[in-house]
C-alpha cells in the first residue's frame, strides 16, 4: 500500500536495531499496537514500512540495496532509539536515520515543518525506550540539527531503566506514563504531521495546474514543446495526462526527454512507452 501523497512510497518508516526486537519483542508489539491506534485516528489507510528482520551491524564493503532508498521515502520517520541505536557502526543509523534526514531535507516538505499552532515539527518522530548516555544525546543531536525530542516509552524505578510494556503499572512506573497513552500520543502526534504536509501538497499540485491552464492558454498562440506540460501535469497530480504528454513526446523525438531522469513519475512512464506496456495512440 502506497503513501497518501504522490511521490511517496510509505507514510511511515519504522526504524530500528534488531537486538532491541530480540525476547519479548518489544519493537514488533509496538507496532502492531501502532497500527490499531492509527486505525482509529486516521480516516485513510496509513502505510507502514516494518522490516521484521532488518540489516543489523555495518560492514565498510556493505552495499545499500536501493529499493531501501524508496521506501525512505517515506512522511515520517519513526527511529526507536535505545541504548544501541545510536551507533554509526550501524546498519540503522547510517542507512536509515542519518540517510532519510539527507533525503526529507532536500525534499518539498523538508525536514521541519510548521504547525498550525506556530510550532514548529520534526519529520523525524523518536521513539525513545531507554535513557541515553549524554554522548549519544549529543550524537543525535548533532544529526537532528536540534534537541532531542520525541516520546518516550521508558520504564524507570530507582536505579534502572527498560522499555515499559503494555501489562506494566504506571502507578510504579516513576515516569507515571501508561504504554497505551503513549501508543495515541504517537498517533497524533504523525497525525498533526501528516496533516500539515497533506495541506501543503494540495497547495503546490493548486499551482502547479493554474500553470498548467497557463501553459495550454499560450499553446493557443505559440508551440509548446509536450514534454514541457508533462512536466506541470505531473506535478498537479495528474498521471493520465503527463502520460499523454509524454506519448507525444516520444512519438515527436523531443530532445528533452533525456532530461526525465529528474522527475521519477516522468521516467516511469516513459519506460512503460519504450517496451510497450502502455497502447499506442
């Protein structure tokens, strides 16, 4: 199940180190509570991308399969950190958390947005399960590009610390946070995000086909090259007539078509023309 948005290939990636899903499967519970709660929160189907057996630990020669680089492409970034994960030795440190900040920086929401309450959200949401060392705290930080924030699932007595359970007492827990309270603060809290870049993208495809009726306005009265409205028209959302301009394109031999490999929708599409899956017009 693709993203809500276009261009997207999860709403949420789920990030995290294997040996913290190890016995009582703390990682895997929680997502699986996760989904139940966005069920109730979201009208829409959210995607979720879990690896239930993750790359753990980071050889120097390891190469990065680049089907993980799409599924990065993701609206939040959920990492669960603990007291392994932040770890540059690590397979989910530098190919997951530090690779999506690159990636959601240089994307149209960016890494930080602004909510409607003037505040401002991190697109990176951490699950915290454990306190953390200040060295880690500041190494995450350091990649953040601001304080450490998130919610935290931490069960505290006097003189230790682990991951609080769904069965645990609050009432002992000197944190006072209960495992189901937390499992809905994260559900809003992707919920306020995801509202914010939904607006947004609404409002670039509302450009993007005024452009589009401009452009078809002046077709009227000078040539326009097709690909050049493929393009607008596969930023407004709309495949079908991208596709169409696209078809155009190719039949014409337009000499920008190199140039697609900018625009993935556009590259798809124009891959589906050269073997033939689309018919011919």
């Amino acid at each position: 199940m693709a993203s809500i948005l276009p261009g997207y290939e999860y709403d949420i990636f789920i990030s995290y180190r294997q040996k913290d899903n190890k016995g009582d499967r703390w990682v895997s519970e929680f997502v699986e509570a996760l989904k139940s709660e966005l069920e109730a929160t979201f009208k829409e189907e959210i995607s979720i991308y879990f690896d239930i057996n993750p790359h753990d630990g980071l050889l120097e020669t390891h190469d990065v399969d680049a089907s993980l680089k799409d599924k990065l492409k993701c609206l939040v970034f959920l990492p669960v950190i603990s007291r392994t994960y932040c770890d540059p030795r690590s397979f989910a440190w530098e190919h997951e958390f530090k690779a999506f900040i690159e990636q959601a920086s240089q994307d149209q929401f960016g890494l930080k947005i602004k909510l409607p309450n003037g505040n401002v959200a991190n697109r990176v949401l951490p699950v915290r399960i454990h306190d953390l060392d200040s060295d880690d705290i500041k190494l995450c930080e350091s990649v953040l590009g601001g304080v450490l924030r998130g919610i935290e699932f931490i069960y505290k007595e006097s003189g230790f610390n682990r991951p609080i359970k769904s069965d645990d007492d609050e009432k002992l827990n000197l944190n006072k946070t209960k495992y189901r309270n937390q499992i809905a603060k994260v559900a809003l809290a992707i919920k306020e995000i995801i509202n914010v870049v939904k607006e947004q993208g609404h409002s670039s495809e509302k450009v993007f086909k005024q452009e589009v009726d401009t452009l078809l306005v002046h077709s009227k009265k000078q040539y326009i090259v097709p690909y050049d409205i493929a393009i607008l028209y596969a930023c407004a959302g709309n495949k079908e007539r991208a596709m169409d301009m696209l078809e155009r394109a190719y039949e014409m031999h337009d000499v920008n078509l190199p140039w697609m490999v900018t625009f993935p929708l556009l590259t798809i599409s124009i891959m589906n023309l050269v073997s033939g899956r689309l018919p011919a017009r």
